[in-house]
C-alpha cells in the first residue's frame, strides 16, 4: 500500500485540509492521471473500478457476474488500503453497457453487500473502456 499525502490551503479560511491519495498493487493500478482513491475529511472517494484482475493484469471479459464480482473485489481492497471497508460504502454509481444486465448485477451486489444497502446509481451506457460490461465508482466512510 502506498499513501501519498498533501496539505493543501483552504483559500477562503486558510485553514489546512488534508488530502489522502490512496494507491495499493492489490487493485488495478490507475492508467491515467489520477488516484484509485482519495479520502478527505473522513470520507473515501473510489475511482471507477474495471473488472481488471490486479495480480495478473489480466482484463475479465468474463460474463456479467463474473465482471461484478471482480469489480467488487478491486472495490473492496481499494477500500481497505484506505482504511475502510464494504460496510462503510455509503453510494456507489454502476455503469452497466446494457441495461438488460441489471437483474443479473444487482444479484451479485446484493449477494456481496448483503443486508447494507448503499445509496446506488444506475447509469446505462453504449460502451465501456475495453468493451467492459460493468464499471463502479463509491464513496464511503473510513474507519475512524
């Protein structure tokens, strides 16, 4: 897990506010410029997560479910180098190439949330990065 902090001036009150930018290998790392997450104040802002399997690098092309869980797992493990976890998410945004999918991916995000149940966005989509089925961005709380 690397964490990359910064201070930055709040213009208007300069007062400091602290910026978190959270990078762990055991995610997809980001291909662009920007961070898997950030945490500010308390709260947990995850990038949009591929179904990329971070130990091979492998991308799933996989059907539906086997997109979301993958994409549920990278959630989880950003979410725990940022010090918080599945429980804690408090919205998610999915986007789905084919609404069609839905049923099926919102069975496997029950599945894993279980009884917690996040705000959630559905957003569908023409087409995902590398012709993905499913992509997911959630904020969420951290431990302390």
């Amino acid at each position: 897990m690397r964490k990359l902090k910064r201070q930055r001036q709040n213009d208007a009150a300069n007062q400091p506010n602290d910026v978190t930018y959270v990078q762990t290998p055991n995610a997809p790392l980001p291909a662009g410029h920007y961070s898997q997450a950030v945490v500010h104040n308390g709260v947990v802002y995850v990038a949009g997560l591929l179904p990329i399997d971070a130990a091979t690098g492998e991308k799933c092309f996989g059907d539906i479910e086997a997109q979301t869980h993958l994409v549920l797992k990278n959630l989880a493990t950003v979410l725990s180098a940022a010090e918080s976890d599945l429980s804690l998410v408090l919205k998610t945004t999915v986007y789905v190439s084919d609404v069609g999918l839905w049923e099926n991916v919102n069975a496997v995000y029950a599945a894993v949330f279980g009884t917690h149940r996040p705000a959630r966005t559905v957003v569908p989509v023409k087409e995902l990065h590398y012709g993905f089925l499913i992509e997911l961005d959630a904020i969420a709380a951290t431990r302390s």
